[in-house]
C-alpha cells in the first residue's frame, strides 16, 4: 500500500499560492508514484496499452473494460493508475500500425493513417514513427501541467454551467462531430439521433419507470457503452477484414531509420504545439475528446498549410498534429473526471465506475478528499510518458510483431478476448447479444460509408442530455426561453444552428466547400485499402 | 428501373426504425411540453430521426447505388457472426473453455482450413491459457462448465 500522502489542500489551490502548491502536491504525488507497486502498475498498463493500441479492433475501451475486474482487488491508486496507463499507452500504441500499415489500432488513429502510411511508402515510416512517439510524448507531458494547473480553476468555471449550459454544451458536442465528418451531414446526424435512441433505453433517472427493456432485467441499467462500442468498432472491423487473406507485410524500421530530418523536426513543431492546445481543451468536453481532436487537428493543419495538396501523400504535420492531439485530449479527458465526476467519454466513465467499486465517490470535492489519488494519478502520468517514449521507438519491431501473426488465428483470438472482456464487465449474456448485434450494425453501416462515431458519442451522451434538458426545464417552469436567455448556453445554441444550417446547405446543394476541406475520415473503402 | 442509392435505401430503414420507436413510444408518459415525462425525450428524438431520414433519402438521390456495394466477405462475416452467437448462448451452460475451444476449432478448422490438429492445439492453447490467466492469475471469474471444465 503507498505511503501516506502529506500534499496540499486542495482548496488552496484555487488561491494566490497555485504554484508552490502544486509543486507540493506533485512532489508528494511522485513520492507515492515512485513506490514499488505503483510503477509496476503504471509499467504494466503502458505495455498493455500500447498493445491494445497495436491491435486493430481492440481499442482502449476494449482493453480497459477487459482489465477491469483486475482491478477490483487493488488499491484505488493502482487501479486507477493501471487504467490509466492503458489508455494513454493505447493512444500510442495505435499510432504504430497506423503508420506502418495503415491499420489504425483504435478510432482516434484513424487520421494518421492517411499521411503515416503514406510517409512508409516513401521510406519515411521510421521518421513519422518518431515524430508521432516525440509528439505523443510532448503533448503528453505539457497537457499533464495543464491539467494539474487548470483543473481546479476550470473546474470551478465549469460548475458554474447549470443544465442548459450542459444542454447547449452537448447539443453543439453533437453538431460539431457531424459537421467534422465526412460525407453528408445528414447521415452523421442520423447516426448520432440513433445512438440517442439507443441511449434512452433503461430506466428514466428521474421518475425510475424503465423504458424499451422489454422484461429484460440486465437492460435495466441501459445499453451498456462497452458491449456497443466493442462491437461497433472492433467486430466490424473484425467482419470486415476476415475475409481478405492478403499477407501483412510487416516491416519495422531500423533505428537509425527512425531520425527525422532538420526539415521535418522544423515542420512538425508547430503541428505539435497546436495539437497540444487542442487536444487538451477537446478532450474536456464531453465526448470521444481523443478522436475529435485529431479529426479537427488534421483540418487545421491542412487548411494552415501553404501545401494543402500535400496532406494525403505523405505531409508530417498529417501525423504530427492529430497524434499530438489524441494524446493531449487523453489528459484533458482526466479534466472533468477527476475535477467534476463528470465523464467525458466512454473511457473516462469506466474508470470512474471503477472509483465507485473501491468506495471513492467520483464528484467536485474528490480532489480535497482523495488528493492522493489525484497526485499520484497525476505524476504517474509523468512517468507512464516517459515509459512509453523508451518503449515505443526501440521496441517498435517488438510491437508490430504481434501482426505477423496470420490473420486467420489473429481474427479468432480477437473475437474471444472481445467476449471474454464484454462478458466479464457484468457477467451478462445479454451484453454479449448486444456487442455481437452492433457488430453486425457496425459491419452494414461501414458497407454503407456510414461514420460510427456519432453512435457510441450519442449512446455516451443521451442520458446527460435528457437529464439536463428536463432539468432546464424544471428550473424554468416549463419556460423553453430559458436555453436563450442565459449568456453561455444562447452562445453554444446559435453556433450549433449556424453548423447545422452550413451542413445542411452542403447536403443539399452538393456544394461541399469548407467542409469539403474538412473531410477527415476515410471512408470505408478507402479504409479497407488498408486492411489486411 | 434504376436501382436505389445507397442513401435512399438507409435513409428508408432509418425511418422505419423511428416509426417503430414512435409506436413504441406510445407505453410510455409523455408528460407536458413544459413538465416532459420519460416519454418526451425518446419522442422527440424519434421524430427528429424521421425528418433527418427524409432529409437523407431527399439529398441521396445522385448518390452511389445500393446495388454497387460489395458484400464478397459476407460469407466469413456470418461465420463470425455465428460464432459469437454460439458463444454467447454456451457460455454460461458449457463454460469458458468449452466454449471458446468450440468456437475457436470452428473459426481456424472450419472457416479458414487450418487443419484440425493446428486448429484444436490453437484452440486448446488459447482456451484454456486465457482462462489459467484470467481465472487464476488475475482473479477474473469465468463459468465453468461440465467436469470442472
């Protein structure tokens, strides 16, 4: 068990003495990090994380509700040091196969698929492999000073949201997804209205009536985020792949190979800056923060770009920028959880889950009670970044060895651990019928060149969105004026109308213009290129 | 005739969907617009499927045509699919091992010709050194089935 933790109140924090403070609670937070069972925690989930992250369809959601029971019998610190160690190994693991064969290992890798993989065909994979894992490491690293800084005071201005802020702040969550995407608006739309629905399954948190259940008891709580997104994004791709019995043609680069030259250090630089930026303050906002933020780095550093015509064929600020971001976006996403008890996505609400199991009540004054855990989170994070940068350009041969594995045992191993992982969150049969049930909507709907992020974020976002709806209402007697005549949540509201309205325009008069420019994901075909 | 766009036929099931969960959503209280029960806010977005589904069909028109999709994995995607559904209804009743042993025997013998031996000392291997790990190891609980198995 870690050692006392003699940091700093936490409620000083948001005082004149924010520095030596947090200079105080790291310095204690190291001084648990550094423990013996700690590091072996965080060493642990590194590795786990960066091969789930290698693995295509085992994405940091599967890896991390796979490992959860692990947990129930550690302390809350390892635990959750654990877990977190997956998810920002996961973040770098992903980035690997993406680069080197264009298979994204999980969905916020996805953009790097595009210019890393086009760097390998140029010879320059090893390159974009160091930038991404130097990038990731720096993101990584500056977005922790930025939470361990920020989160107190943004805290404190988030608290200050009621529900139509949280209404508004969802709503435009939604908007600005479906307007990122590629294709029509329309169908993004549709597919986030569908993960909604889905969303309302269950029991209505305010008066207790279940709803959609249909005598099933284990629906009970709702669709479970877990089975969904397992079988959204890693059976489909599972089904999707199977068939295609084309080798992989595994080649990890030599380590003098992985030394980008001055030009593309100097070119990735502010890539990695503004990817630090954006990621960190995405991934604060509810929703999949780690893959939003890498679909909108990539827009950005195309449309900054005096090249643009050179993103798709092998640009470095095309992996610099979006791995930077969902590294960043990582740490941001710890922002809300470990600040407000707020989950910002489907990973963040596992791991708040498994707070709950070990007794810790998730929520605005954790930090004040816990600061151990959020000091020791915090400064294992340092480290875990420091592992996975020693880890990952060295052992990269190690790592994407895992895919010289034929596919054809590959796929079945795959197949089991994703049951094995969804059957043993809750012991339920019925999650099982659920993950294979979106598998077979997932593999339709990628088919189709349907996106599949707005599902699992609107599944994610239903029951908030509900609640503070009916909760906006509740404060205004019934009074819809309200959403308007707060400042904040009338601001959010007509920036979401003005998307809708320019996304619906592109639907329909097939002029595609800027969002032409934002077409970030590629589309299923495209992605399938890739595929083995 | 010209086969419909792919736009057209998703948009059409999408819109279904939503007229099902219309109809469904009639068991449940809708409440008051200004006081929404359990029932308003499935309502609402139900409806709002329905007109983002016309809106998708009314703007596919030009799109790529449902007849030019390619299904040529679909025989390997309903093996997979079929295996999960075996797992799913065996898991709890022959337990882990058996289960995944079966399904994974099926998957590399069956589906993909491996050869049974490769297949079943896979299967075996995976079965039960993921059961030994999660099991024992780890302190996962998994169903057992018959014979301790």
């Amino acid at each position: 068990m870690p050692k006392e933790f003699v940091g700093p109140e936490s409620d000083k924090l948001l005082g004149a003495n924010l520095v030596p403070e947090t200079l105080n609670g790291l310095l204690a937070g190291f001084a648990m990090a550094f423990t013996p069972e700690v590091m072996l925690y965080a060493f642990v989930g590194c590795v786990v994380g960066t091969l789930v992250g290698v693995l295509p369809g085992v994405g940091p959601l599967a890896g991390i509700s796979l490992l959860l029971p692990v947990t129930f019998g550690l302390n809350p610190v390892s635990a959750i040091v654990l877990l977190a160690g997956i998810y920002y190994g996961a973040m770098y693991g992903g980035s690997t196969t993406s680069i080197l064969m264009r298979i994204p290992g999980e969905a916020a890798s996805v953009m790097t698929c595009i210019d890393g993989y086009a760097m390998t065909q140029k010879g320059r994979g090893g390159a974009a492999l160091a930038v991404a894992a130097v990038g990731s490491f720096v993101a990584g690293t500056l977005s922790i000073v930025g939470l361990m800084l920020l989160a107190p005071p943004l805290a404190e201005f988030a608290l200050r949201f009621g529900p139509p802020e949280n209404f508004a702040l969802l709503v435009l969550g939604l908007l600005v997804l479906a307007y990122m995407s590629s294709g029509s608006m329309t169908r993004s739309l549709a597919m986030a209205a569908l993960g909604l629905l889905l969303g309302m399954v269950g029991m209505d948190t305010m008066t207790g009536l279940f709803r959609f259940e249909y005598g099933l008891s284990e629906l009970g709580d709702g669709i479970g985020i877990v089975p969904v997104a397992v079988g959204l994004f890693g059976i489909s791709e599972i089904l999707i792949s199977a068939g295609q019995s084309t080798r992989v043609d595994v080649r990890a680069p030599r380590l003098r190979e992985l030394l980008p030259t001055r030009r593309e250090w100097r070119a990735s630089a502010g890539p990695i800056g503004r990817g630090t930026l954006l990621g960190f303050f995405i991934g604060i906002i509810p929703g999949p923060g780690h893959i939003i933020s890498s679909f909108v780095s990539y827009s950005i550093e195309r449309r900054l770009s005096k090249h643009p015509e050179r993103f798709g064929k092998g640009a470095i600020e095309g992996v610099a920028g979006p791995e930077s971001a969902n590294n960043s976006a990582t740490s941001g996403a710890f922002v809300p959880m470990l600040a407000l008890g707020l989950p910002s996505g489907a990973v963040p609400a596992i791991m708040l889950a498994a707070l709950m199991i070990h007794g810790i009540a998730p929520g605005p004054l954790l930090i004040q009670q816990q600061p151990q855990l959020f000091w020791a989170v915090i400064a294992s994070m340092y480290v875990g970044n420091v592992v996975l940068l020693i880890l990952n350009l060295p052992m990269v041969g190690l790592f994407v060895n895992i895919l010289r594995v034929p596919y054809s045992y590959l796929y079945p191993s795959l197949l089991a651990f994703a049951t094995l992982g969804v059957y043993a969150v809750n012991n339920s049969v019925v999650d099982l019928w659920i993950m294979g049930g979106a598998g077979l909507l997932g593999y339709v709907l990628r088919k189709l060149e349907f996106e599949l992020a707005p599902i699992i974020l609107g599944l994610v976002l239903a029951p908030m969105l509900e609640l503070s709806f009916r909760q906006s209402l509740a404060m205004s007697a019934g009074n819809y004026t309200i959403f308007f005549t707060h400042p904040i949540s009338a601001f959010m509201l007509s920036v979401a109308l003005v998307l809708l309205l320019l996304g619906m325009r592109s639907t329909f008069t097939r002029a595609e213009g800027t969002r032409a420019l934002a077409s970030l994901e590629p589309s299923a075909s495209q992605a399938q290129k890739g595929n083995p | 005739m010209r086969s419909p766009t792919i736009d057209q036929v998703a948009g059409s099931v999408l819109a279904a969907f939503s007229l099902l969960v219309l109809w469904e959503c009639r068991k449940i209280p809708f409440g008051f617009l200004a006081e929404p029960g359990p029932g308003a806010v499935p309502l609402i977005l139900a409806i709002a499927l329905l007109a983002i589904s016309i809106a998708v069909i009314a703007g596919g028109r030009a799109g790529r045509r449902f007849a030019d999709v390619r299904w040529t994995e679909w025989r390997h995607a309903a093996a997979i699919l079929a295996s999960c559904a075996f797992m799913a209804l065996a898991i709890e009743r022959i337990g882990y091992r058996l289960t995944v042993l079966v399904a994974l025997v099926f998957l590399t013998s069956v589906v993909e010709k491996k050869g049974w031996i490769a297949g079943a000392v896979y299967a075996g291997c995976f079965a039960f050194g993921t059961h030994y790990l999660f099991n024992h190891v780890l302190g996962v609980p998994l169903p057992q089935g018959p014979f301790g198995l």
